[in-house]
C-alpha cells in the first residue's frame, strides 16, 4: 500500500488540534493554546535547553519547532545534514532530533560523524533522537547501532516526541551527575557525585527533593525559572496544578541555606517564580 506523505501529515495535524483542544482543559500551557498571563511567564525568563531539529521537510520541522518552542526549548532548525554538522561544532546544542533521510548527509551518517568526533575528544555525547518514515526493524537496528539514543516513527505524536525528549533529558542529567560535576553560587558548593551541599564551610543536610532543586538554581544562576519549569524539572513532565508543595520544599531549602543567618540566596519573583541571586 502506498501512502501519500502530505496525506498522512495532514491527519497528523487535524488529530493533533484536536487532542490539544480536548486536553488543555486539564493540562495547561500545550499547543499554543496559552492564555495571555502564560505568555507573558514563558518570556520572562530565557530558553533554557537548546534543541537542534535536522528535518528537510519544511511542514514537519515547522510543526515541530513551534512544539517545542512552545514547550520552552530553544529551538534551531536546519534541513540539511551539512550544516547540521557545522552548528553542531560551532554551537553544540543539549539535544538532538534528527531526521534521518536528508540531502547530503544523512542522519546515519551524521550520527556516525558526532560520535567519532566525541569520542576523539573526550567530550560528553549529544542525545540523540532519530525521526523517521522508515519503520522496518533493521533500520531501527541501523539507526541505533549508529549511535542514536531513541526512535520515533512518522507520523508521531507531539506529545510521545516530548516526552522521549524529556526522558533523553533527565538521563543526560543524571550522567552529568555520576561524573561528580560541582556547581558553586556565593559561598554555596554543590557536590553533584557526592550529593553534598556545603555553604560558607558548613554541611546542610537536605532532601532529595530539596538538593534536585539547589542543583537546578545553581545551573541557572540569575536566571528567573517559572513555577512550571522548576515543577516539571524536579517533579517530572505531567505535575501540573495548585499544588503548593513547590512552595514548601522552597521554604525548607531557604531554612537549610539560611541556618546560620547567612544572606537569602533564592528570591521569590512575584507571580513567576524563582530567582538564584545575591541580595
Ligand atoms: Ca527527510
């Protein structure tokens, strides 16, 4: 049976509005369903995660850089295996969705190029999530023997792309941490190996919960991070809703930070969310 392409992405994208305008009454903030007041907390604070989407078709990249801009990714988009290779030197990204059919390089052979480049300099490797039309096992095989961390069969689903991309995520995150990474802010050192927490010389004792949160401020120095980006990063991609747990697990954390009446290094940005910053 022959499929035709623009017909399946067409489908695509009536299910996809569809799903989006059934969903967003329990899940907020998808598909550029936004109110106004979202908006404004998506712009005031900066992108944090930088994704690269190498796609040569223009309707399917579109559709999947808007997504992800939407969802807060800083996204960049090329159509060629190419210049996906020279923005990857230049300018690596967090994370990579390849498309593995492209015009002079392609995904496989593009994947194959950064992992010999990695490997050469010791650097830590790109997620990679492959996306492609081809579905037969050996080319899943293929994609995966390359080098790719993931795969995605077209026609996906927005939501199943997110959420293996926040999965590629977490896990390069927690590979950051067993590489024993120390992040310092003021007079705080955060040990990410050893799970420690140390300020101005003296040891704090915290909470899973409490030092996942620290980790993240310190990696975001001076930065305002959301409700919801620090809801989703400490408590996963689904937490959405009033709960003010957030707002006790901050407390708690200001209390262990504070004991020895030092400065408040975590500032509440009214109506946003939080800030790291020197008072
Ligand atoms: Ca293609």
């Amino acid at each position: 049976m022959r499929f035709n392409w623009s017909t399946i992405l067409g489908v695509t994208l009536i299910v996809a509005t569809l799903t989006c305008a059934v969903l967003v009454g329990r899940r907020r903030g998808r598909c550029g369903l936004r109110r106004a007041g979202e908006e404004r907390e998506m712009a005031a604070h900066p992108p944090e995660r930088r994704i690269l989407v190498v796609e040569d078709e223009p309707a399917i990249a579109s559709f999947v850089r808007r997504g992800l801009i939407f969802e807060g990714f800083a996204v960049q988009a090329i159509d060629n295996g190419r210049d996906a290779l020279q923005s990857i030197r230049d300018n690596p990204p967090d994370l990579l969705v390849l498309d593995l059919m492209l015009p002079q390089v392609d995904g496989i052979e593009l994947t194959r190029r950064i992992r010999a480049a990695e490997a050469a300099e010791g650097r830590r490797q790109l997620p990679i999530l492959m996306l492609t039309a081809r579905d037969s096992i050996q080319d899943r095989i293929t994609g995966l023997d390359a080098g790719g961390d993931d795969y995605l069969v077209k026609p996906f689903n927005f939501d199943e792309l997110l959420a293996r991309i926040r999965a590629l995520l977490r896990r390069t995150t927690i590979a950051a941490t067993e590489n024993g990474e120390v992040l310092h802010f003021a007079d705080v050192s955060v040990d990410l190996g050893a799970r420690t927490v140390v300020r101005d010389g003296r040891g704090l004792q915290l909470t899973p919960r409490e030092f996942d949160l620290l980790a993240l401020f310190l990696r975001h120095p001076n930065q305002v991070l959301t409700r919801s980006t620090l809801m989703q990063r400490v408590w996963g991609e689904d937490f959405f809703g009033e709960s003010n747990v957030l707002e006790v697990v901050v407390g708690n954390l200001r209390r262990a930070l504070e004991a020895a009446d030092e400065p408040r290094l975590i500032q509440t940005v009214r109506g946003v969310g939080y800030v790291l910053r020197e008072s």
